[in-house]
C-alpha cells in the first residue's frame, strides 16, 4: 500500500469509518474544554463576553412560515374596511397578477390591550393580554416576494442559499454556556420540515459547529442518542480512550482540519447529551398550573403540539441554550385561499402557547435577557386572491418583540392606509438584524468572518447600509 495516496486505507482511516459511534469522541472534547494535553484545539463554542453592553443572552425565534396577514392581525385599516370591494387607487406588486381582485376588508375586529391600549385582532386575546410587555413594528419591509429568497433574506441576511443564519452569527459571536446541549437548537414540527428545509437553520460557510441542531418534540428528541444496553461503561471508556488518542495523533498530521473539528465538537455534544437531553426536555416535571398556560389540556391536538416547543423553548433557554427557534411544517400562513378561516385556525394554535412562553420568561425573571421573535417573511395584499385569499406583500408586514432590552407596550411606524406599504419609520429586515445583533451586545459591523477574499457579516453593511433602530430599544 502506498501509505502517500490520498486513497490509501491506514488503521487511522479502517477505525474512523467502521469503529465509530455517537459520542465516541467525548474524551478528546472535554480535554479540549479544559485545556488539557491531548485536547484537539480550541473549543469553538467556549462562551464569549459580548462586544458591547448587552441586555439579551438568548434569542426564542418562533417563526411563522407563509407570511401572517398584518391587516388581519396586527394593523387595524379603517380605510381598507370602508372601500371593501372597490378597486385599489394605485399600482400594487402582485405575485399572482391573473388572480387579483379588488379591496378586501379584514373580517375580524380590533381592540386596544392592556395600558399601552395597543390595537390587535380578536384572533389574538393572549398576545393581547401580553401587549405591554412587546414591541410591535407595523413597518417591516423586504426585498423579495418569492417564500424561499424571502425566508432567505429574513434567516441570512441575503438572497443566496448556503449563507450563515442569525442563530449561526449569535452563536459564533457569543458562544454557549452549556457544552453538554446544542447551542442552536431547532424545535422543528412533526408534521414535517418547513418550506426550504434545514437552510432555515444552516451555518452557512461559517464552521459546522455553528449549525442548528434539530431536537423532536414527539417520542426520541434526537435518534440514537442513548448507547446500546449491550456496551459496558468500561467498554466505552476504552473506546474513548483510543479515539482520543488516534484523533490527536491524526490531527498532528493535519493541522487546522476544520470538518474533522467540527465532526469532533458535535459528537460530543451529543456524547454529554445522553444525560442531559432527557431531563431538560421532560415536562412532566412542570406544575399542571404551567401546562395549562401553555395550553397543553388543549382540545386541538395542533395546539398542543404547539404549546409542547413553546415550553420546550423556555426550558431550553433556563438551562443555557443560547438560540431556539419554533417552526412549523410547510408554510400554513400562506393564506392564498380561505384567508379568513385559516387565520382562525393558525390563531388557535399559535396565540396562547406564545403568549405563555413570554409570560413564563417574565414570571421567572427570565425575559430581560431572552428576547422572543414573532415573524414570517412578508406579510400579504390588501386586495383580495380570488374569492377570499390574499396574496404575497414585501412592502409592509408586522412583527413583534419581547423581552432582551426592547421596548415594552410600544408599536412602531405605519403602513399605508390599506396595509400595503410601509410609509413611517420603516424597518428593513437588515435593520432588524442589526437591532437584534446590538440587543445582545454584538456590533453588526465588527461580527464577520472571512469569506471568498473579504471579511463577511449578517448584515453586509457595505451593500445593505443597514442601520440598527435604537427606537425600537428601551
């Protein structure tokens, strides 16, 4: 054999690809962490101190897939409701052209919540019973009107598939407290994987560690987790033992390997998983008082699937996970037909648990230093799809923010009179990065990452001109 052939099979090589198993590479990790002789190299997840005064240290991400109706649920048109059915006095950016109809009234009422007296849809009561403690923006814009760019856009900063998303960027930034659970953790739906799938949560260029880990809210969270019964701890200590070993001598050899780093750093992870996973995910330890908030004793199966990641969620972030993020299978907040019945249907299932989950965090002293995201991608027309659909809108959609230094019962800029446009204080999606990046302590300018012959970042200010919004800071 020669032993100078790329395709040469060495002992190294035989043990890697038939010897191997989840977390069989503990050993070398923790010396890693520790600083020990015989760790790897530096652990890319150790915790850092943040560039700047933060308020935030973890990011609850529950994202929306479909683009939510703003005129439906969080920007009341008096105007919109009064022209129902006449024609709209201008042009509109329509996806579906041949489909287009005339004004479309929002069916639902609204009323103002809490001191604030901040205006939301019925559909909304317990996001209303928490207004005070959120900041709603009435005037997001985006560059696209398509659901993959569009998702792109608001996870990566950019258009282009494979780029980091804001979990990877935090957690590159700042680390993690905990090297026994995923830092980046993806609470995906059971019912299957959202539109445009794990480059939801992908680290892009950024090293692999640095990727969101999916953990299943039904059965098993993560396959194969646990060790086979017929494995002796002895047994595995030996194991570990020699692949430390030939890990260190291999990387010797190959200095600066970044996959195999990165293959090291997330089995371990996995490795210390085994015992910590199972409890920080049982919530049969949580008062029936805390379930019921939730909405766990629900009726509708979908909304306690729901409230099941949004307890989850809080679990996580208590015991050191640094993002989380809350998804749902498809993209059922595109309301192109039966608008009005799906949003009751997607209200059911979403308003209570996330209402709790900002609740919870308050009640547990935990929301100065978590922020919660609520948002999708666009929002939609002002003029119906058909008979009672709405189509895809990029100039003007709602989301809001509670907790990690924003500001509390406070509703930013304006649309136009119909919801079609943002006109006041309007809020790009790279403005938005930049004031989330800032929350927890990171300056959207300084946080990049070499890449293709330039320092990269989120927000590529130098083509974005993005601008964090301190308005929308306490």
């Amino acid at each position: 054999m020669l032993n100078n052939s790329p395709f040469a099979l060495n002992r190294r090589a035989f043990l890697r690809t038939s010897a191997g198993g989840l977390g069989s590479l503990a050993l070398s990790h923790l010396l890693a962490a520790e600083g020990l002789p015989g760790g790897v190299g530096r652990n890319p997840l150790a915790p850092h101190a943040p560039l700047n005064r933060s308020r935030a240290k973890s990011v609850i991400c529950l994202f929306q897939h479909g683009g939510p109706s703003q005129m439906d649920l969080f920007d009341p048109k008096p105007e919109l409701n009064k022209r129902d059915g006449q024609g709209y006095p201008g042009d509109l950016e329509i996806h579906f052209d041949k489909q287009a109809g005339k004004l479309l009234r929002s069916p639902f009422q609204f009323r103002r919540y809490g001191q604030c007296g901040m205006e939301l849809s019925e559909l909304l009561p317990h996001t209303g019973s928490i207004c005070d403690e959120i900041t709603l923006v009435r005037s997001m814009k985006t560059d696209s009107v398509d659901h993959e760019s569009a998702l792109r856009l608001i996870h990566s900063g950019k258009f282009q598939a494979g780029r980091p998303t804001l979990g990877a960027w935090v957690l590159y930034g700042l680390g993690t407290e905990r090297q026994d659970l995923p830092a980046y953790v993806v609470l995906s739906d059971p019912g299957g994987l959202p539109v445009d799938g794990i480059r939801n949560w992908t680290s892009g260029w950024l090293p692999a560690e640095y990727q969101g880990t999916q953990l299943r809210s039904e059965g098993t969270p993560v396959f194969d987790l646990a060790p086979p019964g017929e494995v002796s701890a002895e047994a595995r200590a030996g194991q570990l033992r020699l692949l430390e070993t030939l890990n260190r001598n291999h990387l010797e050899r190959h200095p600066g390997h970044g996959e195999l780093m990165a293959r090291i750093t997330n089995f371990e992870i996995a490795a210390r998983m085994q015992t910590s996973v199972g409890e920080v995910l049982d919530l049969g330890s949580e008062p029936e008082s805390v379930r019921r908030m939730y909405g766990l004793d629900h009726a509708d199966k979908a909304t306690v699937n729901y409230a099941r990641r949004c307890l989850m969620a809080r679990r996580l972030v208590e015991r050191g996970v640094r993002f989380v993020q809350v998804y749902l299978s498809g993209q059922p907040w595109d309301t192109h037909d039966k608008n009005a019945d799906r949003l009751k249907d997607l209200c059911r299932m979403t308003d209570q648990p996330g209402a709790a989950l900002v609740q919870d965090l308050r009640q547990r002293g935990l929301l100065d230093d978590t922020i919660v995201l609520w948002s999708g991608e666009f929002g939609r027309l002002p003029v119906s799809q058909g008979k009672d659909g709405r189509d895809h809108n990029r100039h003007g959609f709602s989301l809001w923010m509670a907790g990690g230094g924003f500001r509390k019962g406070y509703v930013h800029g304006a649309t136009d009179d119909f919801g079609y446009r943002s006109v006041d204080q309007v809020v790009r999606v790279y403005d938005l990065h930049a004031t989330l990046l800032k929350s927890l302590g990171l300056d959207h300018v300084k946080l990049t990452y070499p890449h293709e012959g330039r320092d990269d970042s989120l927000t590529d200010v130098s083509v974005t001109q993005a601008q964090v919004i301190d308005d929308l800071l306490a």
